[in-house]
C-alpha cells in the first residue's frame, strides 16, 4: 500500500505520515453488502446478531493482527513494535478522524471500562458534589458511582426519563446546578434499544460546572460520533463491539480543556516523566492516562477497524444498522406471544425481547444450535433499567451492516417456530 502524505489535516502533527488511504477517502456510496460479507470471514459460518457484545472481525483486521503476531514471533516484541511505529501510531489519527478531535485527545486502553474508569476516577469529588445520570447508565458506571458515593459522600442522581424512555432534558436543565460536577451518559445503552440525545445533553451542560463523560462503548462504530457537535469532555469506547476490533482494545477521548480539572488515578512511565528524584511532570496530553504496555497487534488491529468503518462511512453504516434493526424489530413484533421492550425515540441497532412462557436463556441456546448468535440481558446486570420496567430478563438481538435481510427473516423464522 502506498504510503500518502496528508496535506492540511489539523489532526496532523506536522511531517506525520499516514499510511492508510481510507481515511483520506471516506466512501459515499451505500454499502456495498456482497463486498463488506466477503471481507467477513465469519459470514460464512454463523449468523452473528451479538455484534453489541462482540463483532465479526473483517479479514483487514484480521490480516493486520496476525501479521504482527508473527513480526513478534520473527524478530521480538520490541523490535516489531519500532518497526511498525507507523501502524499502531496511526491508531491515534484513525479515532481522532472519527471523532473529529486531535490524536493529543485520544489514549489507548484495554477496554471501554478502563477508559471509563480512568476518566470518572480522575474526576474530583468531595462530600456535597452531585452526579447526574440516567437508568440507561451500564452497569460497571453505576458500581462506580456507588463506591465514590460511599467513599466521598458525594450523591449520584438519576434524571427521570422522559415518555420515550430517554432522559428527560427538561429534567436535566432543571437538576443542573453549581454543585453538579459530572454528568454521566450512555449513549447507547446496552439493554433497551435507545439512543440518548447526547448532542442535546451537550448543549443542556455546556457552560455549567459539570464535566460530561460520555459512555460510547455501543455507539462507536454504530453512529457517527462527534465531539465537537456533542460538547462531551470524556468519552470512552471499546473496541471489539461496533467498531469490529480485536477483543481486549478501547480508548479514551479527554478534551484538551478538560485534561487540567482531572486527577489521574495512576501514574507510570507513559503518563509521567520523572524529571529528578523528587519531581515528575504529567503528561501534556490525554496518553497521561495510558499504561506503556500494550497489546501492539491489538492495537494495530484497531487502527484497521477504525480506519474499516470509516471507509464504509459512519452515517452508513448507521442507516444500514438501524434499518436492518427496525426491520428485525417490527417483524418480531408481529409474532403472537413475543414482546419486543426497546425505548427511545430514536432507536439503536439492539433488538431486546421476550418470548411468552420461555426462558431467555433457552432462546439464545436454540438459537445457537442453528447458528444464530444473540445474547440475553439479565436483570443483574441492568438493575437501573430492568426493575424499574418490572424485566428480569431479555434476549439481545443486534444487527450490523455485513447483516442481511435474509438472516433477518430467519431470525424471525426460527424465533417463530420456537413458540
Ligand atoms: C454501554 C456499555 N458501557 C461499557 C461497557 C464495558 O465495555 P468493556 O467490556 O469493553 O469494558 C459495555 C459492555 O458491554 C457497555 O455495553
């Protein structure tokens, strides 16, 4: 692949080279489905409707992984890693593209809840403080929220939701004060189907005290996503859902405002320097909340994913997803003795639903022995949401682009023969 110089890029550190011609060239034609299922190696074996727990990997992310497996194997870690500095840094160009922010914004992490972590730990909070969020916050975020309320005696709000199920903004405007320092969203939830009005929200905080972290883990790769236009100060994502990264990947966008009013939890040799014997200086960009020790392959891998989706383009992608989705939807819907419990007024690429008198559980497995791959959302994992709706547990359906309307109509058929 020839190597191209890219001109006028603002998210560009001068003399940087990408090597990648998708992201200059975003592609503007509608998916082309024969093409993204050929370069789907997975296509030919299962009909993958778990794409919110993890994707398909297409064979560029694939190729790119294994590739540095065996560079690794070949000459060792480190050298592997030097020679192929232009293909992992470009990681940090490839999200920063998506998320139309510099690469000094964005961290590499493990997975979205590290990134999350990082990013809420660092926030500071004393007795008195407010949180803000809703009942479609992920499980892990509430966890958080519950041992700094312990540890600090700050208090963690829920901001009722509105008739559609989403957050209600008037509430937000109403609950915002001076005393509220986070405001917390996710803005895909895992478990219900919706979209939040993260843009917005943005609009509702901007200017207020509060920092806004905003929980992508389900929309990066799904939706377009835009820091700019969302005003988030943190946002955090995992690789190996949406995006069809390699498992074990995520990052953390901090805007550059921002990085001054957090406190980073941890300190190591990437995120600090040690300037003399007593001394060290933090980073002076979002990589001080990074480790030094990284999966190189991985991280290679998620160059590739990211660069992947952009290809396609995010608005694309979006409509394929969500229109396959409400496709899967409203025909489950018409099927005597199954519920379909997805809110939102604008709805994401998850399908959730029951099956009158049968177990999730047992759904998903008769599912897996055609072949079709789902997963169920059980109430301990959505307390927030669930017991507030009265569910204990649902089937999770999700589509993706490389899906067709052809495993749609055997989802449903095969559903339909089950009750
Ligand atoms: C909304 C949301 N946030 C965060 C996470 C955690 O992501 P990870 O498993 O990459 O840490 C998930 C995982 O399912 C999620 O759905």
């Amino acid at each position: 692949m020839a190597l191209q110089t890219f001109k006028g890029d603002r998210h560009q550190p001068q003399g940087y080279i990408r090597t990648h011609p998708y992201l200059n060239a975003p592609n503007t034609m509608p998916i082309d489905l024969p093409l993204a299922r050929s370069l789907t190696p997975g296509c030919e074996h299962v009909v993958h409707f778990n794409n919110a727990g993890s994707s398909l990997m297409p064979r560029p992310v694939l190729d790119a992984v294994k590739e540095h497996l065996d560079l690794e194997a070949r000459i060792g870690g480190y050298e592997a890693a030097a020679l192929a500095t232009l293909k992992w840094e470009r990681a940090y160009d490839a999200i920063a593209t998506m998320l139309n922010c510099t690469r000094e914004e964005v961290a590499l992490m493990e997975n979205a809840s590290r990134a999350w972590e990082q990013a809420f730990h660092a926030v500071p909070l004393k007795s008195g403080d407010r949180i803000l969020t809703s009942h479609a916050e992920y499980v892990s975020n509430w966890l958080a929220f519950l041992l700094v309320k312990e540890r600090t005696g700050c208090s963690v709000e829920l901001v009722p939701d509105d008739e559609h199920g989403q957050i209600d903004l008037e509430a937000l405007r109403t609950m915002l004060d001076e005393r509220v320092k986070l405001v917390a969203i996710t803005h895909v939830p895992s478990s219900n189907g919706l979209i939040n009005p993260v843009e917005e929200i943005g609009a509702i905080i901007r200017g207020s005290n509060a920092l806004y972290l905003l929980d992508a883990c389900q929309s990066a790769g799904q939706l377009p996503l835009d820091v700019e236009r969302i005003g988030c100060d943190m946002l955090s994502a995992t690789g190996r859902k949406f995006l069809r990264g390699p498992r074990g990947t995520g990052f953390l966008y901090v805007r550059k405002s921002a990085l001054e009013k957090l406190d980073p939890v941890f300190i190591e040799h990437q995120s600090a320097t040690w300037e003399s014997l007593d001394h060290f200086a933090w980073r002076p960009d979002a990589r001080r909340f990074e480790t030094w020790e990284k999966s190189y392959a991985n991280v290679i891998g998620l160059a590739e994913a990211v660069a992947h989706a952009l290809h396609w383009g995010l608005d694309n992608i979006a409509e394929r997803v969500q229109g396959l989705a409400a496709d899967l939807r409203s025909q489950l819907g018409e099927l005597p003795g199954v519920t379909v419990h997805d809110l939102g007024l604008r709805k994401s690429g998850i399908v959730t639903f029951t099956v009158q008198g049968k177990d999730a559980m047992h759904i998903m497995e008769r599912l897996s022995e055609q072949r079709i791959n789902v997963t169920v959302a059980r109430k301990e994992i959505a307390r927030l949401d669930f017991e507030h709706r009265g569910l204990e547990q649902v089937v999770r359906a999700s589509t993706h682009y490389f899906n067709s309307q052809e495993e749609v109509e055997r989802f449903v058929k095969t559903v339909e023969g089950m009750r």
